[in-house]
C-alpha cells in the first residue's frame, strides 16, 4: 500500500498540470479533481500504470450542489487489488453543460453505473455505447434525484410503451438465420428471481444477443435517503438485499460513524459480527437453494429453509423482525440480545451443518448438477474484474479479495476464518465458494460468540444515540437529548465519506455527502450485484435458455439491491 | 350439457328426486340422507379449498411468501399449495413486494390474463398502500389498477398474517364477498332489472 506523495507523484509523471489535476486535501481516502478533457487520458493512466494500477472501478456516481458554479459533479471510487489502494475521482460540471465523457472504454464496469447516474441526475456521458435511462422507465420525465425534483411526482407508464432494445425489433431472415427468434423472459418469469427481465435472440436453441432491463423494483432508496433523519434510513437500508438485511444496515451505520468519528463499543461490534455472519449464511443458503431449485432440484430448497427457519427464530429473539430487522443504529445496535441468545446460536452452529451437509450429499457430486454448471457462465478473473464484480462472484474466479481480510473491519482481524476460492470461474466454482462460506462464517460466529464482551450497546454520545429509557423519564437533561435527537436528528459533521463492508454478494459500498444538517445531503449505494449483473448478457452468448436460468441463479441477484 | 345434468353426473346419489337413494346410503335409524345447496354454493365451496396461487413476488415480502410456501408454515395445510407462474393456471393472485410504476402494466397484463373466477391477495404494506416509499417510482397501492380482496398489513407480514388472509379469502369466497363474486352478483342484478 502506497503513499498518498507516491500516487501524486505517479500520477504526476503524466499529468503534470495542477489544473487539469488536483489533489483535494484531507478526506477519508485520496480524492483528485480533475477536469473533463484529460478524464479518460487519466483513467487509463491509472489503470495501466504499475504503480498506481487501479484495475477495478467500483462505482460512479452524480452528485448535484445546485448552488454551486459548477453545479454536477460526477464521483468515481477506483480500487486496486494488487497494491489495495484506493482513490476518488470528482469531476464537475456545469449546470448548462452536464457532460463528461465516458469511461466505459476503460472499464466496463461503468457501463450501467453510467446509465444510472445519467438517468437519476442527468448527467451525458459522451461516448457511452448505450445511454438511455436504466432504472425509471421510458415514460419518466425528468432525473430524479436532482434536489429541484419532487420526491412524489410520478409518471405513469401505460402497456406498450415499455423499453425493447433496438435489435430486438430488426428482423434477421436470411439464409444463415431462418431460426433465429427474439423471446423475452421476464419481468415475471419463475426464474427471474423477482423482477428481472432479459431479452434474448435465438439462433435455434443457442443465445446469439441479449439485452437486461432492470429497475422493476427501483423504490427510490437514494431520494428517500434525503428527506428522512440519519436514523430513519436504517429500514430503507434493510430493504437493499433483503436475503440479509442486517449487513446493509450495518454497513450504513460504519459508514455514518466514520464520518461522525465514533466507535460502537465492542459488545454492540460483536452482535454486529454474529448477525452479519448469520445474515450471510442466510444469503447463501436461499441463492443455493433457489438456484438448484431453478434447475430442477426441489429437495435441497426445502432442506436449506428449514436453516432459514432456525436462523429466523434466532434473529426474531433479538429484535422482534424475521426478515428486516431495523437492528443496527448508529454507534451500536438498539436492544441488547436476549438472556438465551449464546443457547440460540449454538443450536444454529450445531443444527446448519448438519442440513448443509445433507445437501452437499444430495447434491455437490451430483451428475446431473455437475453436468448443468461446471463450464457454464465462465468469466475469467480479468473479465470479472473489468466489470467491477466483488465478493463470492468474484472469489470463485480465483481473486482472494475480500474487504474482511483486506480492510479489516468491527475486528474481523482478531478473528480466524479463511477466505475460500475457487478457480473454474463458472456457476459450479460459485456454488463451492459459497458453499465453503457458509461453514467459515459458521467459524466465525463461533469465535464471536466466545469472545462476545459485556457492556454496553450503544455509545453514551448523547449527540448520536438516545439515552435509556428510564432516564428520559427521570432526568431533565435526557429528556432534552432525547427531545433534541428525535425531532431534530443527529448533526453529522459536513463532510464525505466511502463505507464499505463485505456483504453476502460483495463490495457493499456508501457514499455519504453531508452537509451537516439532520438528514442526509446524498447517499449513493454501491450495490454488489448492480456490477455483477452487468456482465449477465455478455455471459450469455453462445449459452442454452436453461444455462441462462443456472447462470442467473449462480449470480444472487437481489432486485431490492439491484435496483434500490 | 343442462345444469341438472351436470349436477346429476357430480352427485349421484345424495341429491333427492334425482334418482332413487339405495339402501347403503341409509342412516343407521333408516332414514335417507339429504343435501341440499345451490350449484354456485357448491362450486364456491371446490373453489376455496383449492386455490392455485400466482406469487407475483417482487421484493421482500416474496421472501415471507416462500416461508408460508415451505415446509415449516407450509400454506398446503389450506388447500393452496399448487403455486403456478402461469396466470391460466392459477386463480388467487398474491401481489408480495413493491410494485413499481415500470412494473405496473406487467401487473394489469398478468391480473387479466388469469381466467375468471380471479380473487387477489395483497400482501405487504407496499402492495397495499406503497408503504413507506411515498416516491416518484412507486405505485401507492395496488388498488389503484387492479381491484383486491384482501389486504394483509405488515412489512412484511409474518407467515402467520398470510395464512390468515387466505383463510380470510376463503371465508370471503364462501360468503360470496370476494370482488369478483360481487360484480358477478351486481351483473345478473342489473340484467334482471332489464328484462
Ligand atoms: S411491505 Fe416491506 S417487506 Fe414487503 S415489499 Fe414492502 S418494504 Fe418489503
């Protein structure tokens, strides 16, 4: 891991002029403005330099300070693997003139962020092969989350209006492809896991183009982020992948206490681990399930939700919720666990294995199983990680990156677990990553467990967290925090920050503006799936309709992440 | 065929006047068994003990709706278990999740593509009054574009709340409440008024 003088210098070295490139001081990670004629010079500079090798881009987004000069601006968070550095780029923009150029020939990754930032804030990116809207539909006016956009206005789509891609309308009857069709699977499809939709061409039974359209389930997340209290967006955040809503809300609350400059104490830090871990089990336990469920093994869905049902009972004892759980708060967690808690979860460290392991019997030397995923949806790792992929997806491609291990978080580092991989790349290696998951994050619920700390659950900082009950009621001055916290909400110093956490499928990232009012100035999720997703239609080709299913499966995408 | 014929060939035995009762359909004390109902009584009562659902699941709530599906809460203990992703397969219509404006048609087309009689549970707080999205993508409701039977509150509903609102389905399809039952109802009215 570099210096911030060693980046600047090796950015430097080609871009020399302090006004095309700037270094902004201070900050949570290294952040440059940069001006948009030498954008996409500078990203290929820092993405082929040695030194600087910055191969994955995690997210791009807009941001709008109407009143400002320039009033865009567009954010982009760069990682490398090798040298885990990281940096943010922020080039702004005229109101008048909202145009940047693309950095989709560099990385892929930013094809759909792109779309996205373009769509919600309008912002044009010059050179992006496909910019048209990606989450709102075709009838929407408009870009939504510029701060002149009313939260409630809506706009109706009506039957026919829907998006189709282009090539799906020209019609391919030559004497090469008398066969070919275009069929559309989805929005509501068996195995389009919620509200996904793929439209594909048939060349007789082979996928010879496809398109995705998401943003069924677009429920505004980020404009609903602005006008509630820092707080209040703890249940929106549930709602990201809520397969496992606890590890949004506890990405969330890192991300606030980092800008905030607190600590939760380390018996709230452990709750945190164990349900996060709990949460991840979870996870892959229905994306196992539902993906074998999809390809035609019924039995082991049945098998994994009686786990889900072991582990609800254990999380409903805590706070009262099966599925979203509102349990975190900033600076801790709001009960502590109840008296029978360590009881509950040793059940689940006895009872899961053993339910996974039946599984394993039925299914992992399985010849059907074997035959349906092994060389199907392969994505090498250099693919995987062009297209921004993050966590178990990425893992079974061979790359051991994962943010527990490298950004060490809550202390995961006291903590013995190993980071499984795999390296066939396809819908088989993602089952065994996942697979092997489960039993570490079992490991590691072991250990949090044994070690779990008594004390308190929430820090006493009465400018952050509500004092106890009782006290409200018997004493003038926390009957005032609680007063103040309630109606006002905390004060979040003004300021930025990226949080990010390893979520059941990846890199789950906040980026947080505040302008140190009582509610967020701009939160933009980093959503994992959103960059595993992208790559589905170019995994596609030359696969079967039924391979699409498993692929798709393979993949865990989350509609509520996906599409916020 | 008539009605009486079809009636005839259903119940062979146990509807009086129709044919002659045997001797082993006899009570102990000897005297014959009656059952009398109306055919659409009759149908109502097949009706609600088999409900094929369609889960329109588009976001968490679909998660509790697998739960109920599962074996744990397992909806097969009221008749209901048979979950079709055809809607001319299925005739209860289970909206678990926010629906979206980009999703609303979709909703309207599969709503009209089942094959009446179709009653429509609307599970979640966000199918039923878009919950706590009060955004510019989010459909308030799913009463604004399909007519709804039941209402199951919650966010999302425990398993239990669901199995309640079947049963609530059924008790209404019994009662002949269910919207579809009604406009029926207010149709043959409103051309008896004519004639
Ligand atoms: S009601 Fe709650 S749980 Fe159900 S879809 Fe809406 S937000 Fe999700």
């Amino acid at each position: 891991m570099g210096t911030r003088e060693q980046r600047l210098a090796a950015i430097r070295k080609s871009f020399p002029d302090e006004a095309l490139v700037a270094e902004v001081p201070g900050g949570d990670l290294q952040t440059f403005r940069v001006d948009r004629k030498v954008l996409v010079d500078l990203a290929r500079h820092l993405k082929d330099d040695p030194d600087l090798d910055f191969k994955l881009l995690l997210d791009v987004c807009g941001v709008d300070y109407p009143e400002r000069a320039e009033r865009f601006e567009s954010v982009y968070h760069l990682s490398s693997l090798t040298h885990g550095h990281r940096i943010r780029l922020k080039v702004p923009m005229p109101a008048d003139a909202p145009v940047v150029p693309s950095v989709y020939p560099v990385w892929r990754s930013a094809d759909w962020f792109e779309r996205e930032a373009f769509d919600l804030m309008g912002i044009l990116f010059s050179g992006h092969p496909n910019l048209k809207r990606i989450l709102c539909h075709p009838a929407f006016q408009g870009h939504a989350l510029r701060k002149d956009y009313d939260p409630g206005q809506r706009w109706l789509l009506r039957e026919g209006e829907q998006d189709e891609p282009v090539w799906a309308r020209a019609v391919q009857e030559d004497e090469d492809h008398f066969e070919t069709q275009v069929l559309n699977l989805g929005p509501s499809h068996p195995a389009s896991h919620g509200t996904l939709r793929t439209v594909v061409r048939l060349d007789g039974e082979v996928i010879t183009q496809a398109e995705t359209e998401i943003g069924y389930l677009h429920r505004c997340f980020e404009k609903m982020a602005e006008s509630h209290t820092w707080n209040q967006v703890i249940p929106y955040t549930d709602r990201l992948n809520y397969c496992s809503s606890m590890m949004n809300g506890v990405g969330y609350a890192l991300a606030v206490e980092k800008l905030l400059g607190v600590e939760a104490p380390p018996r709230a830090q452990s709750i945190r681990i164990i349900l996060s871990e709990l949460s991840r089990v979870m996870d892959h336990i229905v994306d196992i399930g539902a993906n074998l469920n999809d390809i035609g093994a019924m039995t082991p869905f049945l098998y994994m939700y009686e786990a889900r049902e072991e582990l609800y009972t254990v999380l409903e004892a805590c706070c009262g919720s099966r599925l979203t759980m509102s349990y975190v708060r900033v600076g801790g967690v709001s009960h502590d666990v109840p008296a029978d808690f360590g009881e509950g979860v040793r059940f689940i460290l006895k009872r899961v294995p053993q339910l996974v392991a039946d599984m394993e019997r039925l299914i992992t030397e399985n010849r059907i199983f074997r035959q349906r995923t092994e060389g199907v949806g392969k994505l090498s790792s250099e693919d995987a990680i062009d297209w921004g992929w993050t966590g178990p997806c990425l893992r079974a491609c061979g790359v051991p990156f994962d943010v527990r291990k490298s950004y060490p978080y809550m202390g995961y580092d006291q903590l013995d677990f190993k980071v499984p991989i795999a390296h066939g790349g396809d819908t088989f290696a993602r089952y065994l990553v996942r697979v092997e998951e489960i039993k570490q994050s079992l490991r590691i619920v072991e250990q949090a467990l044994e070690a779990m700390p008594p004390g308190p659950i929430i820090i006493s900082d009465h400018n952050v967290a509500l004092p106890a009950k009782e006290k409200v009621y018997t004493e003038m001055e926390s009957l005032i925090w609680h007063f103040k916290l309630v109606m006002e909400g905390m004060k979040v110093p003004a300021g930025e920050v990226y949080g990010f956490t390893e979520a059941a499928n990846g890199e789950l990232g906040y980026y947080i503006v505040s302008d140190g009012s009582g509610k967020p100035y701009r939160i933009k999720v980093r959503p994992p799936c959103f960059a595993i997703f992208q790559a589905y239609p170019h995994m596609l080709k030359g696969h079967m309709i039924p391979d699409a299913v498993a692929i798709l499966g393979s993949l865990n995408v989350i509609a509520g992440e996906l599409d916020r | 065929m008539k009605r009486e014929d079809a009636t005839r060939q259903l119940l062979p035995t146990v509807v009086p006047g129709v044919r002659e009762v045997g001797a082993a359909e006899r009570q102990p004390d000897g005297s014959q068994i009656f059952l009398t109902t109306r055919w659409e009584k009759l149908l109502d009562a097949a009706r609600k003990n088999s409900l094929w659902p369609f889960p329109f699941g588009t976001a968490c709530c679909a998660i509790e709706f697998m739960s109920v599906v599962m074996s744990h809460y397992d909806l097969a203990r009221f008749g209901a278990e048979v979950v079709r992703f055809s809607p001319r397969q299925s005739d209860l219509l289970i909206v678990a999740g926010t629906v979206t404006d980009k999703m609303a048609p979709v909703l309207v087309r599969i709503y009209e593509q089942m094959a009446e009689p179709k009653y429509v549970i609307s599970m979640g707080a966000c199918a039923c009054t878009g919950g706590f999205y009060r955004a510019y993508h989010v459909v308030q409701g799913i009463d604004e574009f399909i007519p709804v039977d039941v209402y199951v509150p919650g966010c999302p509903p425990t398993p239990e709340a669901l199995l309640r609102g079947v049963v609530r389905l059924q008790e209404m399809i019994g009662s002949g409440e269910t919207q579809y039952q009604r406009n029926v109802a207010a149709q043959k009215a409103a051309a008896s008024v004519g004639e």
